[in-house]
C-alpha cells in the first residue's frame, strides 16, 4: 500500500469521464521526486583521505647527468680535436636533423661518429646541453652562432630563444651581422628589430667596415632598407607639407 492510496487504480475508474482522469484518451501522471545527495565514505581504507607529496620531475636533471657522465654512449661528435660522447636515440628524438642522418646510409650513420665543422666547442656543447635537458644559459655572447646551429639541427625552441637574445641585446656594433643572419634564415621578428636600428643609425652604420660586408654586398638586404628609407623620408616630407598649408 502507499500513503494513505491503493497501489492500483481499476481500468473502469480511470475510463469514467466524471472523473476527469482521461483528457484526449491521454493519461497524465504526476510524481514528486526528492533527490539526495550522498557521500561515500570509505572505513576501509583511512590513508585514502591522506595527502601525498609527489617528488618534482628529475627528468631535465637525469638526462643532463647522462650526458655528463656519457655512460652507455653509443656516438661521437668531434669538434676539431674535442670529442664528445653522445646517445643517438637521444639526439634522434629531439633534432630532425639528427633523425636524418641517424636513419640515413651516410658513413656517418656507419661508423657512428659525426663531424661538426663550422661551429666551436663551446656552442656545440651549449646545443647538446639544451638537447638533453631543454634549457639553456649564458647565451648572450654567442647567440648569433646558437642561432644559426639551431637552425641547422632544426631546433626551433632553441632558434626561438637565441633570437630573443639577439633582439634584447641589439646595438649598433652587432645589428649589421644580425640583420644578415635574420635574411640567412628568415625571421621577420629580428629582421624587423634590425630594421629599426638600422634606419635610425644608418648614416653612422654606413661609415662601418660591417656595412660592407654585410649589407653592400647583399642586393636584397640593400634594396630593402633604401625602400623603408625612402618611405619614412616620404612620410616625413609629407607630414612638413601639411603642417605650411
């Protein structure tokens, strides 16, 4: 039985229309539901409730002594008369270019020992140390090769913080070689960097044996500063003109 209510209704009740129970042969049910929360609670268990401290990740750390310490190194970079021992899967993981020549049939990928020749220890191992651990330091005096060793072992994160290095550290003694480099490997961030110094320093810039070497010989990085002269000394002239009338 329910509260105070037969548990059934008899079909000759519900089909008599003075009960007003049936409204277009349809029947229409109303029920009032009360919903409530319940938490569970395990006795089984009491540590369930206790917080854990979870150690901090190591792995940057691990991997930088695995580099130091080049056990179970199965490769070898040579700079000049520096050899350094490296781990393939390591370098294959992190740098296409690596990949590339790992997976490739170059003697290289044979004998297991790689040459790098135009760049100095000291950015290799700067380079490696990012690779193993995915940070770097103490770039500022050599950003410009990081920069172009990034470039060439395909190392975007690393070209990304060499160039924002070269960009805070900008000055008339370096913009002409870095304005270069922006042209050597596209990247319109620095080339623009380098555009503003340039164009506010340039009769000074002009008299500089980097002029020369860098810009004169260079039709296009030219062509392209004589075009954003020529623009601002037009606005310029026109913004004169406006001011007399």
């Amino acid at each position: 039985m329910g509260l105070g209510f037969p548990q059934f209704v008899k079909r000759d009740f519900l089909l008599n229309e003075s009960n007003g129970l049936l409204n277009n042969n349809k029947l229409t049910i109303q029920c009032e539901a009360e919903i409530t929360d319940l938490e569970t609670e395990n006795h089984d268990n009491p540590q369930t409730s206790m917080n854990i401290s979870i150690p901090q990740s190591r792995l940057s750390l691990d991997y930088g002594n695995l580099y130091d310490s080049s056990s179970f190194y199965d490769c070898v970079i040579k700079v000049k008369d520096t050899e350094i021992q490296v781990h393939k899967a390591i370098l294959a993981a992190r740098s296409p270019a690596f990949h590339d020549i790992f997976t490739s049939a170059s003697d290289e990928s044979q004998t297991n020992i790689i040459e790098i020749k135009d760049f100095n220890v000291e950015v290799v191992e700067k380079m490696l140390i990012y690779i193993y651990t995915d940070e770097v330091s103490y770039i500022e005096d050599m950003a410009n090769e990081i920069f172009e060793i990034a470039n060439e072992y395909k190392l975007d994160r690393l070209k990304a913080i060499s160039e924002q290095s070269m960009c805070n550290s900008l000055n008339t003694d370096n913009v002409l070689e870095r304005f270069a480099l922006s042209d050597k490997y596209p990247t319109e961030r620095l080339k623009k960097c380098c555009e503003e110094l340039i164009l506010k320093n340039m009769e000074c810039l002009k008299k500089t044996k980097d002029w020369k070497k860098y810009i004169h010989s260079n039709l296009s990085l030219l062509e392209r500063l004589l075009f954003k002269s020529h623009n601002i000394c037009s606005t310029e002239s026109s913004s004169e003109d406006e001011k007399k009338e």
